[in-house]
C-alpha cells in the first residue's frame, strides 16, 4: 500500500505555498505560531477570532472578520514556492541540455534543487537577522558579509551566535534527521555549480520535493528556538 506524499494530500486547487497557511507571526515573542491555541514558545493566549465591529463617520456599523498577519518573511516566500511546484508539475521536457555530454545530463527539473536551496539560504538569513536584532545593525551586517557562504554560517557564525551549529539545533528540536538532507542537497548543489551538473539527479529532486513540508517545519522549529523572543 503507498503512502501518499505531503503534496499530495493537499486540498483541491490548493497550493505548494500553503506550507505557510495556519502559521503567524506571535505578537509577543514574535516567533512563528499557529492560529489554533496558544503560543508554544511563551505561552500567548489563543486568538480571539471574533468579528471587529467599527463606526463610520456616520455612525454606522461595518463587521469586519479578525485579521492577522501572514508568517512568511516576504512575497519572496511564495515566489519560490510556487515555482518549485510549477517546475515539478509541468510535463518534463526530455532530450538533453544543449552543450552537455550524455554523461553530464542533470535531472530534466534540475531547478528545484537549485531553487529550493536559494530559499533555504534566504531563510537562515532571516533567522539571523531577527535573532541578531538586539545588538547594534552595524555589528550583525558585518557579521553577515564576513560570514556570507552559507556553510560558514550553519556552521562558524552559528557557533558565534549561539554557541551551536544548525545541525545540533535540528537534532535539539527533534528533527535530526533533515540534516543528511540539507547535507547531501548541498554537496549536490556544490558539485552542480562546479562543473559536475550531473550532481543534481532525478533522485536528489525528488528527495527535496519529498521533504520539502518537513524541511519546512524544522526550519520553523530552530527559528523559535533561537529568533524568538519572550519580554
């Protein structure tokens, strides 16, 4: 019997993007919670969903239903999300890359990799940057040009910061087992931009759409353990 895929299981009409429906941004300790309870990094009280009711000039009431703010960081979020699922979606092309042997040929969505990564870097920058907030923006942007490589700043700024690496805080949040992930996508998408395109197969771009919701969340998971903050 198959075991149905995250993507899979998604309403009808609904899309990759909603990886960030029924999350907020908490407006105590500014992490990221989901609508439903309370926060579970400090404990804000559940959301009141009531209707607003509000006077117009005239003295007539309007209902309005409660709004909240979206959790993702920017519209980039969404961007690179829907491309991912609008790559893996479309028929694949087939023949070969022009240029390249038959023995260097990548994966025909090749670009998932490549996108899905570029995503993963904006959002350990986000986590930086909101985690660094309370020391002088001068002093974190310095940080961040000298740590720019990604690998230094899972590794050597995160030990900085925090006196870990991302790879224990993903292990300290129990989702250990997205780092062989992160690990081997990286490697792959290293040897793709130095010459062996090869590097990125159908298999690494079907591990990355598959883990992609649970990638998602671990990354959810560190950024409260280390971005949130309770007064």
């Amino acid at each position: 019997m198959s075991t149905q895929l995250w993507y899979e299981q998604l309403p009808s009409g609904k899309s990759w993007t909603g990886l960030w429906s029924g999350y907020t941004i908490c407006g105590r300790c500014r992490g990221i919670r989901k609508f439903e309870g309370a926060c579970h990094v400090c404990g804000d009280p559940p959301f009141d969903f009531t209707p607003r009711v509000m006077l117009d000039e005239k003295g007539k009431e309007h209902t309005f239903p409660a709004v909240f703010m979206g959790a993702e960081g920017r519209y980039e979020d969404y961007v690179y999300l829907g491309m991912m699922e609008r790559e893996w979606n479309r028929p694949a092309p087939g023949g070969s890359v022009s240029g390249a042997s038959a023995i260097s040929q990548p994966s025909d969505r090749a670009s998932i990799v490549l996108l899905f990564w570029s995503y993963f870097e904006t959002r350990i920058e986000r986590l930086f940057r909101q985690a660094l907030s309370h020391i002088p923006k001068g002093i974190s942007e310095d940080l961040l040009r000298r740590y720019s490589a990604i690998g230094a700043r899972l590794n050597d700024l995160y030990s900085i910061a925090f006196d870990s690496t991302y790879k224990h805080d993903l292990e300290a949040v129990g989702l250990g087992q997205v780092w062989p992930f992160l690990a081997k996508v990286q490697e792959r998408r290293n040897q793709f931009a130095h010459g062996q395109p090869q590097a990125i197969d159908d298999m690494v771009v079907q591990s990355v759409v598959e883990n992609l919701k649970l990638e998602h969340e671990s990354w959810i998971a560190v950024f409260n353990k280390r971005a949130a903050g309770v007064p």
